[in-house]
C-alpha cells in the first residue's frame, strides 16, 4: 500500500505528541513529592529534635491566613504557634530540605532501571526520489552502586523511496552492553554522588531543627523586647505626668505664687518635663520599632494591629527569678547535642571520602566490557528468530600516563582534608564560647535583677522623702527632679534585667542543644481580633500610650536549660512568659 511521506510523518508526530501528553505535569509534581518525602521519612528519625512538619503544601495553606490578619492577641504561645505557622526563614529552611531530597531522588535515579522511548522520522530527496525513513528508539539502562553499568537498546528502522521503483526497508537492532570496572572506578567510590546527596538531606534536616531552636529563641526575645519597650513607655509616660504636677507646683511656690521660690528652680523643673516629653517620644519610636521587628520575625504583614499580653512579665516581677542553675557540665552537653557541631564533624567525613575519590581517580583503569547484538533481516523488522546474532567481550585498560588533573584534585583533597579538620575544631571553640558567654550572662542578669529590685525600693523611697522634704521646705525642686530620674532609671533597669534573664535562659537552652520546641509542633495562626470600638486606641499600639490586654488566667510556658540525661533534646523546667 502506498503511503505518502507526508502522511507518514504527521502519525508519528501526532504519536509522539500523543505520548508527551501522557506526561501530566500533576502527575509528575506528585511523584516527584513522592520520592522526596520518602528520603526525608528515611532520614528524619535520625534527627529527633526535629517537630514540624516537612509538608510543602500544609505549610502554605497554614501560613496563607497570617497574611489577612489585621489584628491579633498573643502571648508568647499563640506568638510561637503563630511564627511556626508563618515564618518565612522556617519556610525557606522547610524549602531547602525539600529540595536536597528531590536531589537525592535524582541522584539514586542513575542506580534505578531508566527507561527511554521514542521515535524519529524524516524526509530526505536525491536523484533516486524522495526518502522517508522513520523508526522507533527504547532504552532500558542502569548503573550499578559498586560501579559499571549495563544499557539495553531497541532501535528499528524503516525507509521507503519515492515515487519511481519504490523499494522498502526495515531493520532491528537489539543491542546489550556491559561495563565492569575491576581498578578505578569500582567499590564504594562508584556511589559518592549518591552517598553525599544522602548527607545532604540529614544536614538540611538539622538545619531545620537548629531553625526551630533559633525561631523559638528569636520570637521569645522579640516578644520580651516589646514588652520592655512598653513598660518603659509606660514608665516615661508615668515620670511626665509625675514632672508635670512638680512643676505646676513648682510654679505655685515661685515668683507667680507663694514666691517662697525662686525662678531658676521652677525653670529647672520646666526643663525636666521637657526632657521628660523627649524621653517619652523616643520611648514611643523605641516601642514602635520592636513592634515592627516583632511583625518581621513572625511573618506577618506591618499593617497587623498586634497587642501582647504581659501576664508573664508582671508574675516574674511579683514572683522574682525561678532557680537556673545549670546543673552538670553545659559545654560537654553542648559538645554532645549541638546540631550545627554535628554537621561541621560530618562534614570532615565527607572531605575524607572525597580524598578516597580522588585517590582512586590516579589508579590504573581496568574495565571489563560485554556486548551482544540481535540484526534482523533487511526486509522483516522484529523477526527475531532469524535474526543473526553477534558477541563480544573485552578489557579496556588505561595506564595512569598522563594525570596532572587527577593529581591536583588529589592535592586540593588533601587540603579540604585538613581544612575541615580545622574547621571542626573552630566550630567547638565557637560552640564552648558561646555556651560560656550565656552561663555567665544568665549569671549576671540573676546578679543584676538583685540589685536593680533594691535600686527601685530605694528610689521609691528617695522619691517620696524627697517630695516630703519639699513640702517641708527642706529640699530643692533639684532634688526631687533627680530622684524622679534615679526612679525611672531603676524601673527601666529592673524590667531590662528580668527581660535579660529570661532570655539568657532559652539562650542558654538553645546553645547546648537542650531547648523543648515542641510548641512549634502545633503551628496556628490565631483568630483575628475584632476592631476596637470607635475612638477608643487599639491596645498595645503606638497611638496613645500602650495598653496592656487583660490579664490571663494563667501563665504561658517556655522552655529553659536542663541538664540532658541521655538523648540529644529534654523537655526543660517552665518559665513563666505570658497569659494564654
């Protein structure tokens, strides 16, 4: 039957756009999820500290509501919950373990049976007439994880001239060939590619999990700093007011009105309410600029209305500081726990191998090479039986001649070798030096929350002495300026101090590996609040002076440092941090 070229050529187009079809961009989105979330169950038991979820999708439609909140009530859980839920450094890090899985996958797709099909065709016109020739490709092929590799090869063709004498064609060919290093090129050398991608996905899971830990640490130290912020305004607002009422009496007893005082020192008052009114407006920018770098670690939008609630500072001022103390050695927990260590440590493993690779790469080359081929007759594609059969078998030798390349790769190894090395031992001097510098702040916060609650018994006592004194006549406007001053100076410095040593605490947890995240397990953004009625000022917002929420019937709980009996995280004791 005669077939025209052209019709020829648009079936076997149509057939191969018929099987490109077939490759439904869904359908690959999801396996490829499939084999990624299947290294990542493989590794992740190997990284307990780990608690939330590796869920792409989840993590999307979990954080996509954060983005319409426009008001909002938190305490340091819901804060946490909410940051869990909507962080985008986390999501990013959650990102980056995904995509060392899909690399993994690609990586032990060459170790896996491959499969290839498909088709060529074209038209091509001499003296003889018009050729169109035309024919089917499939490929099976693997590489095999102590070296070498095997490839199975269908090809048939088919070729037919036109339109004088016109003479047809058809011939297939089955070819196998077999590689087998005995030298270079053979052992566990053959599979680095696939060892370091396994690696890979572990470390990018401590990444997360260290993420988790430092996410807990950054949002608890943000959501303290507001609070600071806010007490201290509060207390500039409380000392303006204070200042105020001293200068209306100031002016009372000066020229204006008693006259039992002198000008200069109703001035001097004057001048301190001023100063008062610029603290008080700095202490506002102060609060508004944490308050924004709150919204930021959250990963909400700036425009959110957020208040905090401050139950957890208030019972720590009335309640004072829970005992600390860590128990047992914090540097060698650190040195056993740290999630970062443990990679920097892998890693010279890693250089190690890479030297054995790069060792092997200057051996002799000694491979071991089968083939075998099946040729159909010209005329009968796919008659196998009368197929004529060939074979053959050989060794492929390659003498170490010329390896100047091969050579510097080993030379350069040799150096990654002993820079890792290094590198593991900044890292646990970094490690202990981090770890010493939180024991000894979390020391001196406890020293310094000491003082400064006696520092405010007395500058409250100064302050009301004084102010009696005036009264008297027996003290100057002077004097009880500069005690309203050491007051607000004592109260700032009590609440940096109680802020200091809450966060000295989950530092210290943190840095040796022992902080609870599980709360970040339960990732939520919290229902909106709904507006504030008309006139009255959004509580806990720059407007006005902050309002605190209502108190909370209990306080919320944060993890702190404990001694680890065994395992590389402990639930710590509680701290108290917030009203839920």
């Amino acid at each position: 039957m005669h077939v025209p070229p052209t019709r020829l050529l648009v079936a076997l187009a149509a057939a191969a756009l018929a099987a490109a079809g077939c490759a439904d961009t869904h359908a690959q989105r999801t396996a490829a999820d499939r084999d990624a979330a299947r290294g990542l169950d493989v590794r992740r038991p190997r990284v307990p500290e780990l608690v939330g979820s590796l869920d792409l999708d989840a993590a999307d439609r979990a954080a996509r509501p954060a983005r319409a909140l426009e008001r909002v009530d938190l305490d340091l859980d819901g804060a946490l919950r909410l940051a869990a839920a909507s962080s985008r450094t986390y999501r990013a890090r959650r990102e980056d373990a995904w995509l060392a899985a899909l690399d993994l996958a690609t990586e032990r797709k060459q170790f896996a049976a491959n499969g290839g099909l498909g088709a060529a065709a074209a038209l091509s016109r001499d003296e003889s007439g018009t050729i169109a020739s035309a024919g089917p490709v499939a490929e099976l092929s693997r590489a095999f994880e102590a070296g070498g590799s095997f490839v199975l090869r269908l090809a048939a063709d088919f070729l037919r001239t036109f339109p004088s004498d016109p003479a047809a064609a058809a011939r297939t060919l089955i070819t196998a060939d077999l590689v087998l290093p005995l030298l270079r090129g053979s052992g566990t050398v053959a599979r680095e590619p696939l060892t370091q991608a396994e690696r890979d996905v572990l470390y990018a899971l401590r990444v997360l999990a260290r993420t988790e830990q430092e996410l807990l640490v950054d949002v608890a130290t943000d959501f303290y700093d507001v609070l600071q912020a806010k007490d201290v305004l509060e207390n500039e607002d409380r000392t303006y007011d204070s200042l105020v009422l001293l200068h209306e009496r100031a002016k009372s007893f000066g020229p204006e009105g008693a006259g039992r005082m002198p000008d200069f020192e109703v001035d001097q008052a004057r001048q301190d309410v001023l100063r008062a009114e610029d603290r008080r407006q700095q202490a506002r920018q102060a609060f508004e600029a944490s308050l924004d770098t709150f919204k930021q670690t959250l990963g909400i939008p700036l425009t959110t209305e957020v208040t905090l609630r401050a139950a957890g500072l208030d019972a720590m001022r009335k309640d004072g500081l829970p005992d600390d103390a860590p128990s047992g050695d914090p540097v060698a927990t650190a040195l056993a726990h740290r999630l970062d260590l443990a990679t920097t440590r892998d890693r010279l493993d890693d250089a190690r191998r890479r030297l054995l690779v790069a060792e092997d790469a200057l051996r002799t080359g000694l491979d071991v090479a089968a083939g075998a081929s099946l040729d159909t007759p010209g005329k009968r594609p796919f008659a196998v039986r009368d197929a004529k059969a060939r074979g053959s078998v050989g060794l492929d030798l390659d003498l170490p001649v010329d390896r100047v390349e091969e050579r510097d790769a080993y030379r350069a190894a040799e150096i990654a070798v002993e820079r890792a090395r290094r590198d593991v031992e900044a890292e646990e001097d970094r490690v202990t030096s981090e770890v010493r510098r939180e024991v000894r702040q979390l020391a001196q916060a406890r020293r310094s929350f000491g003082i400064q609650q006696e520092g405010v018994r007395l500058a409250e006592r100064r302050v009301e002495s004084a102010r009696l004194n005036l009264q008297a006549g027996k003290a100057t406007v002077r004097d009880v300026l500069d005690a309203e001053n050491s007051l607000i100076e004592a109260r700032n410095a009590l609440t940096a101090a109680l802020v200091d040593h809450a966060v000295a605490r989950l530092s210290l947890a943190r840095d040796t590996g022992t902080i609870d995240v599980t709360v970040l397990a339960r990732p939520e953004v919290p229902a909106p609040r709904p507006p504030a009625a008309p006139g009255a000022p959004a509580p806990g917002q720059a407007s006005g002076s902050p309002t605190a929420a209502p108190p909370a019937p209990a306080p919320t709980t944060a993890p702190a440092v404990v001694p680890p009996p065994a395992g590389p995280a402990v639930p710590a004791a509680a701290l108290p941090v917030g009203g839920r």
